[in-house]
C-alpha cells in the first residue's frame, strides 16, 4: 500500500482525538503485550502493529491542524506517550521520537512541511540529532555526507533527518557563541542508507540504527534551523527545544508505571519466594518495600505532571522561548530518569530470581530504563546548568 493510500485510510476525523488515542491504546494493549518478544528478537516493531499505531494517530498527533494533523495539547500528547510506555519499552520509544520528530519538522519551511506531509498527516519520521553530517556550501545548495548514530525508527520512517555541520572550503561555519553552525537535513528515507548496529542491552525493538548518507548535492529546499522564529501557528511550535526534555520524561514515568504493574501482576499470582515465611503479597518486608517504590512513583507523576503544566502556560502565554525553561525541563528529565531507574531496580530486586528470564518483563523493563537514562536529555551533567540556576536566581532574590 502506497503512503499516500495509507494515509488516507486513517484519516477519519476523531470525535475527541485525545480520549479516541487513550481508547485505542488500551485496545491495543493486549497484542503490544503478545508481540514483546517479537519486538526484541527482530529489533524492530512489526508492521502490523506499527500500522495499528498508525490508525490511532501516533504520527499525526503533533502535526498541525493545517496539514490534517491533531495538534493536541501538548499535556494530553504527554499522556498518549506514557500510555504507550507503560505497556512496553520499545513501543514507548517510538512514541516519544513519533512525537518529537513532528515537533523537529515544524521548525521547516512551510515549502518543506507540505512535502513531507502532502500525502497525509501520518507520516513517519525520524533522525538524529548528533551533528553526523557535514553539509558544504555549494553553489546548488549543499554537498552533503555523514553518519548518524541512534535513528530511532528508521526501519519504518517516511522521512529522515539529520544535523550537519556547515562548512566552507571544508571549514566550519561559525554559528551562535562562535559554536559551528548547525542545521538539519531532512530527505525521504529511500535516500538514506541504513546500518545494522543497534545491538543494545535494551530498547532493543527500536531499530536505533546508524543511518548514512554518501556524498550528496542537496538542495536548500531540504535544509532547515531548529531555532529559527515559529514556522507555524499555535502554541504547540512557539518553541521546540523546550519540549523535549519533557517527553523523555514521559517515556520514564510511563515505563516507571508499567514497571510497578509488572511487580503487583507477579505478587498477584500468589508467588512465594524460597526460604520466604509467606507469599509476596502477604510480606511486610515486599509491602514496605512497595510503599517506597509507590511514593517514588508518586512523586515522579506529580513533578513531571507540574512541568509539563508550567511549560504549557508558558507555551500558551507566549513565553516558551526562555533558556531558563530548557534548564527545568532538563532538571526534570534528569531526576525523573534516575528516579524511575530507581524504581525498575528496586521492582526487579523485590521479583526475586524469577525476574533474570528472558519472560520476565521485569528485567525488560530494567533494561529499557537503563538504556533511556544514558540519553542526553536524562544525563547527570546537567546538573551543573541546573545549580547555576538556582544560584542565579537566589542572587536575583537577594538583590
């Protein structure tokens, strides 16, 4: 089926897209559960399931209304990530990067967005955001050539992207602060080569490969600046940097959530660990331990829940633009990553030596967790930003 005819299949207006999407996921529950292993041992989702995603309007949630896309609020968008990490990792991932990519290309040209979605909102996309590339000023555009690591989805996207380093004569260009200049190349994914690497400890089902592309004369038509004024209308693109600490947030609580059900799914099944007076359920040592998982949970769904609602007034009011949000929306993606591994650690422990099988979702999700918090967005350095913040704005107090 032609992507065009795809699209145009799932494309039936929804009464009320952020509840139909809820609806959906939890329709769909049942068969993500069945295909995990699936999911893992071919390093990618099946296309079945990738297509019931594709109905639901995964792909098109963040699109502008515009292009037929649902443009949701962004807190509700949050919602639909969670949800589809709860139930697994790798499925989870791929919303996120669903999400963000729709956010990355609104920052395009409006020539450039209309071809990536002319055949519909449901388009798929992906790339990465590691400067891989160079792209060298030519008299048609630009010669470019690279390698990008970490393309997350590129075995089912449409469309791929990629930063570049500007050059000239073979030198880079400078940009803002003196840094290289930067921007992203966007092409149809046939035009990209991809490499068989992603062979991981977790996330596995992602297809985060390496994706290339040999030297190449690409025209300006396909080149964009992620920080360049609004492209579209709405609150949702007034900034984009901003949002995507909070969606990697998303896929930590999310995955925190699902990770909690697991264990309470074991401990229901009446499960009695060797040398254990009593079964799971029925010890205060795992009931201690599960009120401190649960507080830890708690406490991650309110702080993200509280960002997201902050980073929303601003985004509404205008005000989204502000290195200063970036810095919260970082110091919340960092501790909810580290906390949210906390809690698949301390689940993974309380499941006992049943929980190292392959069949366990438990060290699934172990994996997963672990592997999401190396992402840059959830990396402990970030703390220092953070810390210069506090301290500026307590010199602001005191003055």
């Amino acid at each position: 089926m032609r992507l065009h005819e795809k699209n145009k299949k799932h494309s039936v207006p929804l009464r009320d897209p952020h509840q139909d999407m809820l609806a959906g996921i939890r329709e769909l529950a049942p068969e993500i559960k069945a295909h995990a292993a699936e999911i893992e041992a071919a390093r990618r989702v099946p296309s079945d399931l990738l297509e019931r995603l594709r109905s639901i309007g995964l792909f098109r949630m963040f699109v502008a209304r515009s292009h037929g896309g649902l443009e949701l609020d962004f807190p509700a968008g949050l919602e639909v990530i969670k949800a589809l990490a709860r139930l697994d990792g790798s499925i989870g991932w791929i919303a996120t990067v669903a999400g963000a990519s729709s956010l990355f290309v609104a920052a395009s040209p409006p020539e450039l967005y209309q071809r990536i979605y002319q055949d519909g909102p449901d388009t798929a996309i992906c790339g990465s955001s590691q400067p891989g590339g160079t792209a060298e000023r030519v008299a048609d555009g630009y010669r470019v050539k690279g390698r990008w690591p970490f393309a997350s989805g590129c075995t089912h996207a449409d469309w791929i992207g990629g930063f570049c380093i500007v050059t000239e004569n073979g030198k880079p260009v400078p940009g803002p602060q003196g840094k290289p200049l930067l921007r992203v190349v966007a092409l149809p994914a046939r035009d990209w080569e991809i490499e068989d690497t992603w062979h991981a400890a977790g996330l596995k089902g992602t297809g985060s490969h390496h994706v290339t592309l040999r030297e190449t004369l690409v025209s300006e038509a396909h080149f964009f600046d992620l920080d360049a004024a609004p492209r579209q209308s709405g609150p949702l693109y007034q900034a984009l940097r901003q949002w995507l600490p909070l969606v990697h947030g998303a896929f930590s609580v999310g995955m925190a959530e699902g990770t909690v059900d697991d264990l309470l799914a074991l401990a229901s099944t009446g499960r009695q660990q060797l040398y254990a007076a009593v079964p799971m359920r029925e010890s205060e040592i795992f009931q201690y331990d599960l009120g401190r998982i649960s507080a830890d949970l708690g406490a991650a769904q309110a702080f993200h829940e509280v960002q997201a609602a902050s980073h929303w007034r601003h985004a509404l009011a205008g005000t989204l633009n502000d290195e200063d949000l970036m810095i919260e929306g970082a110091r919340s993606a960092t501790w909810l990553a580290a906390t949210c591994v906390g809690i698949a650690d301390a689940c993974f422990a309380l499941a006992g030596a049943g929980a190292v099988y392959d069949s366990s979702p438990l060290q699934r999700r172990l994996r997963d967790l672990h592997v999401a918090a190396q992402h840059a967005h959830a990396q402990q350095r970030q703390y220092v930003e953070i810390g210069k913040l506090a301290l500026r704005r307590s010199a602001g107090h005191a003055g």
